[in-house]
C-alpha cells in the first residue's frame, strides 16, 4: 500500500490547507538510486523530527492537501521559488506573459543575483514582425502581474532552445540568461 503526507522542507508535517511537498512510501516505492548514495540521500526524506526513522520519497510535488484528504496539486519545487517574503511558480509567470498578444513563446527562469536574492529572467520570443523592448514588456508585466512576480530581466530570442521531445529547455536557457 501507498501512503502520502504534506511536509514543509525540513521534513515536518504542515497543517491542513497550507501547501507543502508530497513526499510518498510504501512497497512499490524505490529504495534509492543504484550506486548514487548522494542522489538517493537527496531524494529521501530519512529519520526527521516529526516520524524519526520513516523513509519518504521526496517527489518535489507542491500539493495542499484539503480537510476531506484530497490532494490538490499546486506545482513543482524545483520550478519554485520564494522572493520577497511570497512563493512563487515560475510557471505561473510563465502563464501571465501568455496574457500578451505579440508573445509567441515564453519562459521564465531564476538565478540567485549577488546578494543572494532569486532574480528571475523571462525569455521571450516574440510573433513574425514583432520587435521586443524591454520598457514595454515591464509595464505590461507590472499591470498583468502582482509586483513580486514582475520578472527582473526580459531577453528576446528568436525561438526557445528545445530537448529532444520538444519542451523548453531550461537548463540551456539558465546557462545562457
């Protein structure tokens, strides 16, 4: 059988309604990685304060789980960040630069600026005759977006880089942002 919780980062259980990580255990569950004890020790939740000696599978699934039990999906962590006191999913930025009409592609990603803060990049490619200008697409952002999700940079591109099956590939876009 398959259990599930909702904990915050460090592992502890948070209240009903308030969003935390899915982490998941049972008999189907894998035990880690083949020879990568670094991965599988990233991977696991082992040993914390609130069930000391259980060991979950961290899926890195943002979900809030409801008071009749039910999941309700929110995100990824790893396409979330926290940035002046809010949480924010990069692909809910994403979703708000689609509200523009000349956007043909979009995708936002995050790096950490010289102070340690998340600063937050948005790729843009823009529709056949469309020309890009920053000034623009700030004050377009600043009306469509709540101010701590206004992307701190815009680069225009032709195209976003792709992986092999065709979904941005935002591993290239942060090495190259």
């Amino acid at each position: 059988h398959l259990e599930a919780r909702v904990t915050d980062l460090d592992g502890h259980d948070v209240p009903v309604g308030e969003e935390g990580e899915l982490v998941i255990r049972g008999d189907n569950v894998m035990q880690g990685y083949w020879n990568l004890p670094e991965r599988s020790a990233a991977a696991f939740l082992v040993g914390n304060a609130s069930r000391a000696g259980d060991a979950w599978y961290r899926t890195v699934d943002v979900v809030r789980m409801d008071v009749d039990g039910t999941y309700t999906y929110v995100g990824r962590r790893d396409r979330m960040i926290k940035r002046r006191g809010y949480r924010i999913e990069l692909g809910e930025v994403e979703a708000g630069l689609y509200r523009h009409p000349h956007i043909r592609e979009a995708a936002v990603v995050s790096s950490t600026g010289g102070d340690g803060t998340p600063q937050m990049t948005a790729v843009i490619a823009l529709g056949a005759g469309q020309r890009g200008s920053v000034i623009e697409m700030k004050r377009f952002c600043a009306a469509a977006l709540p101010a701590y999700m206004v992307p701190d940079r815009c680069v225009f591109v032709e195209v976003l880089p792709k992986t092999s099956t065709d979904k941005v590939d935002y591993q290239r876009l942060l090495a190259e942002a």
